[in-house]
C-alpha cells in the first residue's frame, strides 16, 4: 500500500470516521512481516446522518487491547513464549502515554512545594495559578509525556513559559543514532525483527514525540533553550544537571516564584523537593478498560474533545506502523500511516506521515 | 444541571459548577426529582449504567461547542481545511454529543479532582 504525504491538520481534513474500527500495528523491528497486533477497537458516536460534511471529527470510545488478549497473540511468535510478557507490558504502557499526549487521558499531577506533596489536582491549579505564569523547566520524560501541552490545555488563563535545557537535545541525539541504524539493518535485511528487540517501542518517543511536542510548542508558545551553565559543564548526571540548571535559572535572573521543575521521574521529583526546588511530577495513570474521547474541565466549563486522527498519528511516532481497519460486515475500508516514510525523508524534526487508504 | 460536591464527613460543599447542556430531565431515572444526592463511588457506577429517556418525541443528543486537544495551530488549520471541504466551521466544532457520553465526561472530571472518592458526596439538581 503506497501512501501520500501527510500532515495532520490535513490528515484530519481529508479522512472522516464513523461506526467500529480496529487498531493494529505492525513493526519490522521485533515483529514477523506483515504480521499485525490490536491495540484496541475504537467505537464512534455515530449519531447523526450528516456526518460527512459538517462534523469532520466525531466522539469515540477506545477500548484498548486487554494484558490477556495481547500475551495471547505475542505468544504464538517464534521468540514470543519468552518475551511476551515483558511485551505485553511494554506495549500497553505506550498505549497509556499515548492517550496521555493526546488527552483522552488525564496524567497523574502531584505537586511538591514547600515541603508538602500536593495531591488534589484542584489545589496545584490553584497554586500554579497564583502568579499568572509559569516557568517550566522541563526533563526528557516530561517532554515526552506532552506535560507542557497538558499545562497549557488545563491553565489557559496563565502564560506558560517552557525552559529546556540544552542537554535534553544531546539525550534525543543520542536515541537517534541507535534507533536510525537499528532501522537501516532491517531495512538491509542484515536483522530480522524479533520480539526480543521490542524494546524499540519505548527508545522510539523518546526521539519521535519529543521531537513532536517540542516543534508543536514552538509553534504556539514561548520556549527557551537553555544552555547549561559552565560551572556545571562536565556534570555526568543528568539528574543533577537540571536541578542546578533550575536553580542557577532563579538564582541568575531573580525569580522567586512561578519557577518549577516538571518531569516525570519521581525519584528526581523528590530530591529536587528536598533543595526547595518546587517540582511539579506529571505522571502515567492506570489504563482503563475503556476511554472516552470527551473530557469535561470544571474549572474552564469545557469540554474538550480529542479527534481520532491525533490518536493515530501519535500512535504511529510509536508503533511505526498503524493501520485503522473498518470492523463493519461488508466494509473493507482501511488507512494506514506509517511514520517511517520516504515523506519524512529521515528527518524527525518533520511532521509529516504516509497515509494511505482503500 | 448543577453538580455540588460535599465532603461525606460534614456535607460541606467543597466545589459547584453547572453544566447547562445537561438536564435531570433526560435521565428517566431523576426525571421526577429536583434534587438527587449520593456518594460520589454510587454516582459514578449509576451513571455507567443510566438509561436514557428512550422517547421518539425526546432528543437523545445535544450539541456541545467542544475544544480540540490539539495545538491551537493544528486545530485552526484544520478547521480552516474543514471548511474548504465543504464543513460548516461553528458546526465542527460543535458536534453532537449523547447525554450520557457528556454526563460522564463530567463523573470523570470529579473523580479525578476529589481523592479519595469515598469521603464525597454528589448532589444534582435543575
């Protein structure tokens, strides 16, 4: 199946969804040829009849493939009795961040600030809306995990100004080299794809969709690069880095508030908290059995909707390759987008993904 | 509908907001009531199983201006694609929602901003 360059606005403007349809995925580097997984089957509201002109994007349910049913179908793999399991977790873990960045679901927030650990999420958008701005500094899992696009969403009456350390580009650099020449030996033939190898699906964000939320807040909000101080150049652990980097930030420029460290690493959000650096850990929640993509903001009287096509297209930053396949008797409709593509061309700073579709 | 959240132990009420798109009206099971009140847990498991008003002469769905989660770019420039294919740009964004698909979007919204959800208490009303 060839497809055609796409970006996602158009992506989302050329293909409209309705009734039941499953998520698969497939990827040369741990799995057979041709050989596709579920992920889950999304569900639409399929209520009104005009739906191909007036409502591009329509609500849906997604039901993601459950521990059993996954292990089921990596067992049966050459190498999967033995790495199933470790599969299967991998797997729905990326299916949890996933719906995490697309913001079907809600992250687990807590934040640590003068000494206390704040639970109730009502309270830390209090907090954080005390000053009118924040100043987010930001560590590869935050990034990842599309914190700062969530703070955004959730504090839109308060100006958001990202920090991110330079040294966050040099661990992305780092991914890229590996992840490129791991693809080149598929490509080569030279490597065939085993399930042992899976653990590509969590190397994988950490280039493709930091990559993503880093052109997309640059598009739309004030981002800083920040260079690491030179006191601290030589500094080997990164941890350290940026909690100094946080610090020499208030102590250079006279901040005392509004100042946090966001990330997704909660023994780092705790030794950041014990030098008074206020941390704000944005983490994973549990994966539900079933996922709306409405979610309603008391605090904003909104209701905001997720489309089906950002869920796609950030799963296949993930998974490599997705195909939607239409789940109706007699409708053998299906889209496929595939992150690795002649479009992009090789470069993950592009947002652009081959769609093809009969 | 208003929804009041109230601590369990003293029935203080700690958060309101009103959803006005929403109505105990459209629920046959508090159609006759102008105010129900239940713990937050009994609320939740009522509303993943709350029938609709199965009525030919009652709309089951009602058309809520939405937010896209996407960036504002991404979300204006498909907007602006939407209704270059022939969409109607107010009604994109406003698509038709279910009662219930809205109403628990909204039991959702409470869960997760009052932990834990045994010590509260749901109160609805017109």
């Amino acid at each position: 199946m060839s497809g055609n360059r796409s970006t996602l606005p158009d992506f989302i403007a050329t293909h409209r969804f309705g009734d039941k349809w499953a998520v698969e995925y497939t990827d040369p580097t741990h799995l057979p040829p041709d050989k596709y997984v579920g992920l889950g089957v999304v569900s639409f509201a399929s209520t009104v009849p005009d739906t191909d002109v007036d409502y591009p994007i329509l609500p849906f349910t997604f039901e993601p493939v459950t521990a059993e049913g996954l292990g089921t179908t990596l067992k049966s793999l050459d190498d999967g009795p033995k790495h199933a399991g470790r599969a299967t977790k991998l797997i729905r873990d990326q299916l949890t961040e996933s719906l995490v960045r697309v913001g079907m679901l809600r992250p687990v927030v807590r934040l640590l600030m003068d000494h206390e650990i704040i639970t109730a999420f009502p309270e830390i958008l209090s907090r954080l809306t005390k000053h009118r701005y924040v100043i987010a500094v930001v560590d590869t899992s935050a990034v990842r995990s599309g914190a700062v696009s969530y703070l955004h969403h959730v504090l839109q009456d308060v100006v958001i100004w990202t920090v991110v350390p330079v040294f966050l580009m040099t661990e992305v650099q780092n991914k890229v080299k590996s992840l490129n020449d791991k693809w080149r030996k598929i490509e080569d033939g030279d490597d065939k794809g085993k399930l042992q190898q899976c653990d590509v699906l969590r190397n994988r964000p950490s280039v493709s969709c930091i990559a993503a939320e880093l052109r997309q807040l640059h598009a739309w909000s004030p981002v800083e690069l920040l260079t690491t101080p030179p006191e601290l150049l030589g500094q080997p652990n990164v941890d350290r880095l940026i909690i100094e980097s946080v610090k020499h930030l208030k102590r250079e420029r006279g901040l005392h508030h509004g100042v946090y460290l966001v990330t997704g690493d909660k023994d780092m959000a705790s030794v950041a908290s014990l030098e008074n650096v206020n941390t704000l850990f944005v983490g994973d929640p549990t994966l539900p059995t079933r996922i709306s993509s409405l979610r309603y903001d008391s605090r904003q009287g909104a209701v905001w909707m997720s489309p089906i096509h950002a869920l796609l297209w950030d799963l296949a930053q993930v998974f490599s390759t997705i195909r939607f396949r239409c789940l109706t008797d007699g409708d053998d409709r299906r889209v496929e987008l595939q992150y690795y593509c002649a479009s992009r061309d090789g470069f993950i700073a592009s947002d652009l993904m081959e769609v093809a579709g009969v | 509908m208003k929804f009041e959240i109230l601590q369990a132990k003293d029935k203080a009420t700690v958060a309101h907001f009103t959803v006005h798109e929403l109505s105990l009206l459209s629920f046959p099971d508090w159609k006759s009531s102008s105010v129900v009140e239940m713990p937050l847990n009994d609320f939740a498991a009522k509303c993943d199983t709350i029938n609709l008003v199965d009525d030919a002469s009652t709309p089951l769905t009602v058309a809520v201006r939405v937010r896209f989660y996407l960036p504002a770019p991404v979300a204006d420039r498909m907007l602006c694609l939407a209704t270059d294919n022939g969409a109607d740009r107010e009604k994109a964004s406003s698509p038709t929602l279910t009662w219930n698909a809205l109403l628990v979007a909204v039991v959702e919204e409470i869960k997760h901003n009052h932990v834990p959800n045994d010590q509260y208490i749901v109160r609805i009303s017109e």
